[in-house]
C-alpha cells in the first residue's frame, strides 16, 4: 500500500489542492476526483483525511530526516558532534518547511477575495499543519536522540536516568523555537531560550561547560 502508484497519487492530490485551498475546505472526494480515483479506494489506502496529510508530511520530510539520522549514527563521530547533526537536521527541515508554507501563502493572497479573512482562515490551517509537522520531526528523531544520549551516559560523557524524557523535552524547544511560528520570538528571544536550554542541560547533566555551544547558533 505504502509507496504504491494510487497511494502516491493520493498524496499528490491533496498537494495539489493545498496549494490553492485550505484543508478544512479540502474533501475526499475532491482529492479522489484529482486522484483519478474513486472516492471508495480513498478508504482502501486511508482512514481519513487527516491521516493523508500525515503521510504527506511525512513524504515531504522523510528523506531528509532519514539522512540526519544515518549520519547520527556514525558512532565514530562522539555523541556531541552526533547531536549537533540531528538539531542541524531540525533547523534544516524547518527551513524547508517555512519555504514551502510562505509559497502557499502568497499564491493563496493573490486568489483572496476578502484578505482579512482569508489571513485568519490561513493562520489557522497553519497552525494546524505546522503541528503535524513538529509532531512528525520530533517523533522521528527522538528515539534517535534518545541513543546518542543513552551512548554518552555509557561513555560517562554525561550522566541522566532517562534518556527518552529528555531526547523528548531538547526536541521540543528545539524545533518550536526554530520553527518560530506557533510561539513567534525575536532572534534575540530565540537565542536566549537556547542559551538557557544549554546551562540547563550542561548543568543537568555534567557536561563541561561549553560543549554544547553549538545549540545557540542554529
């Protein structure tokens, strides 16, 4: 099913509508009707309309997050240099992400019959996809986070009873601050949020200080 002609087909279906609609204006049926396929095969591939544009999201970023997590795993390279990889995979992603939405956006302004509303429709759907994007990062990466920091705690490079909580809680922070669109923040805010997250782990943890200045210049 997965990776299939009508499941990609699907899935360009609702990119393309997107790119003019909203997705709450979106339905099955438009998307099947684009698709070249019957509405009923719609449910063969997928539950909802939201789980289509979960594997969207997920089709969009996967390659790119599949490299971050190949090149964390290059147990050669020490856990902070691994780490420093998979947050530059997060700015990455983000930044991609961001370039898309602003396309959409400024194709959506030029097809506006009433700007103010439209500006609050596109808010919303925004704040919606952007949430099924973070979700997407944050659960792919943080199992991998969660090894480099389990493989530091056995190197005795730093020290943590929970692993996961805490792969959990840096991807958080990370990928909302650089984000920057469901808690907009200057570039001065964004930096000293960083920077407190970096004494907290440093500090947290029994890294020396320092080694994780790199945190503060994604």
């Amino acid at each position: 099913m997965k990776g299939s002609k009508k499941y990609d087909q699907i899935l360009d279906a609702l990119q393309e509508l997107m790119e003019d609609k909203d997705i709450r204006s979106i339905s099955v049926s438009e998307i099947a009707k684009k698709a070249g396929i019957g509405k009923g095969s719609i449910y063969y591939y997928f539950p909802s309309k939201d789980a289509i544009l979960d594997a969207l999201v997920e089709r969009s970023y996967h390659a790119s997050l599949e490299t971050a997590k190949s090149l964390a795993g290059q147990t050669e390279l020490s856990p902070f240099a691994r780490m420093a990889l998979l947050f530059e995979a997060c700015r990455s992603s983000s930044t991609e992400f961001l370039k898309r939405e602003m396309m959409i956006e400024l194709k959506n302004k030029e097809h506006s019959a009433s700007p103010q509303m439209e500006k609050q429709e596109q808010n919303q759907e925004q704040a919606h996809v952007h949430r099924k994007f973070l979700t997407y990062v944050i659960s792919e990466l943080k199992p991998v986070l969660a090894e480099i920091i389990q493989q530091g705690i056995d190197q005795k490079l730093l020290h943590f009873d929970d692993p996961a909580a805490l792969s959990e809680l840096v991807l958080i922070v990370i990928t909302v601050k650089l984000d920057n669109f469901l808690i907009p923040s200057a570039p001065r805010e964004t930096e000293q949020t960083l920077r407190g997250l970096t004494a907290l782990l440093e500090t947290g943890t029994g890294i020396p200080r320092g080694t994780l200045d790199f945190l503060t210049i994604l």
